[in-house]
C-alpha cells in the first residue's frame, strides 16, 4: 500500500524538477521542512528535500495498535491565531477540523488527590481566583498569596523573561506549581523555568502593564480569542497533515530522498552520502542536537519523551471519568506518567472507530523512561499508571495492543539572564536558515508561522526567480 509517510517524490509519480531553476537544500523531512519545501517550490524555486530517517513527517506520524490507525506523535494543534486552520485549509483539509470533547482535562496532584482543571485560565494561569475550581486546586491560602501578589503594581514581574519567575512574582508558587508547571510541562516538555513568556503567551506580559494585574491580563487575551477550543486536531488524526503536504511536495516537483544523511554543509552545500552538492541556498529543519552535530560542535545531552499508547477494554472507562486525560505536577510519587491523553473522550470521532475500546495516551520522560527500558516493564507501568490517573483498576488482559514510540525532548536551557534571554537560539551555522521546534518553539502553529517566513525570507533574496511561481 501506497503510504506518503515513506514515499519518495523521486520516481514516474512526480514530474522532474525544472532546469534551471535556482536549487534549495531543506535538511529535515519534519513538518518544518516539509512546510518550508512546499513553500519554496510554490514561489518557483527547485527544492531538493534530504530526510534523514526512512519516513517524513517527524514528530507527526501515525502507526497502527490493536488494528486502529492512530497518531503515533501530536494529536492536536493550538488554535490561536488561526494559523494552522487556514494553512490546513489551503491544503483542502479545513473541513475536516475537529474540537476536542468539551469535558477539559484534569490535574494529578503531588499529594495523590486529582481535579478538574480552571477552565478560566490561560496555560493554568487563573483569570479569577475566586472560581471554585481553581480554590479546589491552589486551596484558600494559596489563592490568597495569589490575589496579594497581583495586587502590586503591574511593573513589578513584567521584567521578568521566563515563565517560572513570572508567575512566581505574581501569583506565587501554589499557582506556578499546581497549576502552570503541569499545564506548561504537559506541552512544551519543559519547565517554566526553561521557556520564555513571549515564546509560549505572545502578548501576556504587554497585556499585564495594559490592564494592571495578571488576571485581568489572562481575560483579555482569553476574550481576544476565537469562540472554541484553545486546540483542535483533524478528522482521521493529524498524520493526514503530512499526507496532504507529501502529495502537494510530489505535484509540485519537489525531489525528496530518504534514508539520506547529512554529514556536513554550509550556506551554499550540502554532502550527503558521499556526495558534495552545491546550492543557491540551504535550509536546516532538524533539532538542535543534530544542529549541533553538522556544526561541529557538541551536543548537550538531550532528554527522551516516549509515548506510550493503550487500547483497552474496559466499561468503566465509558463515562471518561476524568475528562479528556490528566495532566501530573512535579513530585506525584505513585505514578511516573507526566501526562496522559483518554483520546477515546477527546476525540469523538476516534471513539467512532475503536469499537467500544479507549485509547489512552501516556508520555514519559527521561530518566524515568530511557529506550533502554524493557518493553514488558514499560507496558506494565503505562497500564498501572493509567489507573492511577484514571481512578479505575485497569486489568492487563483487557488490553488488546499497545506501542511506544520516542524522541528526542528539546535542549533545556535556562531562561534566566541576559545570555540565557536566547532560549530557543541554536548553534550557529553561518548563512544556513534555520526552521522548526528548535527555532521556533514546539506546536505546530509556532512552526509552521516560521517555516513559511523563513521560505519567504529565502525567496526575497532572489531565490527562484529565474521561473515562475508553480501555484
């Protein structure tokens, strides 16, 4: 079976590239690179796409438990600012935009005791912190120290560039560790100490000095949003991204090669496999750790995220008991879980498909889960772990399949400081343009923004214009 995951332009399915035409060099087949290739050929330039692995589509792929297609990496995308809806519609996917069930998630405390999460809130920053369901959460002492501390003056803690020391300025530590660091976390894989507040809420510490406190701030941008969801993923799972821009990067002539390493360039080549290729430009779409490697420098040593998928049978799963998943605060002891997803409740139209099963979705980190770790120990953690989060007993028999898949965490770097302020910089690699997570921040509306500016960028310095735009 045709699969576009694994498919290569190169072959009779796809017309050869121009002549010509000025070439460009992408290096990474993730959606950044797949992303940054589309648009490069679209504004008339000739895109050789280097892939390193056996498949495109990095961290969004799919794979197969149990006899059901699931998503085998991200299965939703932010919705704010419309960025990936109008590029998925541009792909003839619009459509088939879905929103997550409405129940929201919940949150697994330290202590063991688990509830729902604030549904007025922005990244589990409180937008009342008279609300119910946030006094359940931080308690009436530590909604207290919140309310005395947002009450200075809006300068002090607008300075402050990393989201740990921001909260902490303003709301205190109950807020930072109960409800931002699991809902922050869960995202970005990483602690709010190691992200910056511009990268991961544009616009909320402008909007503190404008309204005054931080709450008011979290309103404002929340009444600034679309009607819906903050996320929203596709019908038939976000995979089908890849598979649209795979056949787009086909018909537009794009060559891709697999399986095809590179082992050095610079701003104007690219060797791979033993062979030098020299190119008006070349675009870099892979982590940092690899950056690194092709800059000759060493690499920091990168954490691991393993996902791990269960398809259950179980009734008492039916009434999704805590929502679409739960996310974990630092310092729970009795599960190693950080997060997990009851896709089966999130996504209606995935429980249409599974026969009265669920689909669960736990993510681990390193060094609590390395690729080092037995299969038979990972899959008895991720069942007794689900229960737990869950709060239903599940029997290891009921599970008819489960998978892991990894990858590699981003590079943690602090965000404190004024050389720590280039969190999310990369190793340098003079005149080579640099797209995707490592650059532009992890989800795909963060990465699909650059990639686009960063092909357009490529363009307005005269890449291309020796042919016309192919779109």
């Amino acid at each position: 079976m045709y699969d576009p995951l694994r498919a290569s332009s190169v072959g009779s399915e796809s017309p050869a590239p121009a002549a010509g035409r000025a070439l460009v060099v992408v290096v990474g087949g993730g959606v950044a690179g797949l992303v940054t290739a589309r648009e490069l050929a679209r504004g008339g330039a000739r895109v050789l796409l280097l892939e390193a692995s056996g498949r495109l589509g990095g961290e969004v792929g799919r794979h197969t438990v149990a006899g059901i297609d699931l998503d085998s990496g991200a299965e939703s995308f932010a919705t704010r600012g419309g960025t990936v809806a109008a590029y998925l519609a541009d792909l003839g996917l619009g459509d088939d935009i879905v929103l997550p069930d409405g129940r929201g998630a919940w949150v697994h405390q330290a202590d063991g005791e688990a509830f729902p999460l604030p549904r007025t809130g922005l990244l589990g920053i409180p937008g009342d912190l008279a609300d119910p369901d946030v006094l359940r959460v931080i308690g009436a002492d530590g909604a207290a120290i919140a309310a005395r501390l947002d009450a200075q003056p809006a300068e002090v803690g607008a300075d402050e560039i990393a989201v740990g020391p921001f909260i902490r300025a303003r709301m205190g530590d109950a807020v930072l560790d109960r409800l931002v660091t699991p809902i922050v976390g869960g995202v970005h894989s990483r602690h709010p100490d190691d992200l910056l507040v511009d990268r991961v809420s544009p616009g909320l510490r402008r909007a503190l000095l404008r309204e005054g406190s931080l709450t008011a701030a979290v309103l404002s941008l929340r009444a600034l949003a679309p009607a819906g969801s903050a996320v929203a993923g596709l019908r038939g799972g976000n995979a089908r991204l890849v598979d649209a821009l795979v056949s787009d990067l086909a018909r537009l002539g794009v060559e891709t090669r697999l399986d095809a390493p590179v082992s050095a360039l610079d701003a104007s080549s690219v060797t791979v496999g033993g062979e030098w290729l020299v190119a008006d430009a070349v675009v870099l779409a892979v982590g940092e750790g690899a950056g690194r490697a092709l800059a000759g420098r060493a690499s920091s040593a990168a954490g691991l995220i393993t996902l791990v998928t269960l398809v259950v049978r179980e009734p008492a799963l039916d009434g999704g008991p805590r929502g679409t998943g739960v996310l974990v605060a630092p310092g729970a002891l009795d599960v190693r879980a950080k997060a997990l997803t009851h896709a089966t409740v999130k996504w209606p139209w995935l429980a249409e498909r599974t026969g009265g099963r669920h689909v669960l979705r736990l993510s681990y980190d390193s060094p609590v889960v390395e690729r080092s770790t037995p299969d038979a120990e990972l899959r008895a953690v991720a069942i007794a772990d689900a229960g737990v989060l869950l709060g239903v007993a599940l029997d290891p028999d009921r599970v008819d399949g489960w998978a892991r898949v990894a990858w590699d965490a981003p590079l943690t770097t602090p965000a404190t400081g004024a050389e720590e302020a280039r969190v999310g910089s990369v190793t340098p690699l003079d005149g080579v343009r640099r797209v995707g997570g490592a650059v532009a921040g992890r989800g795909l509306a963060s990465v699909i923004a650059q990639s686009r500016a960063t092909a357009a960028a490529v363009l307005s310095d005269g890449v291309g214009h020796l042919a016309a735009p192919s779109d």
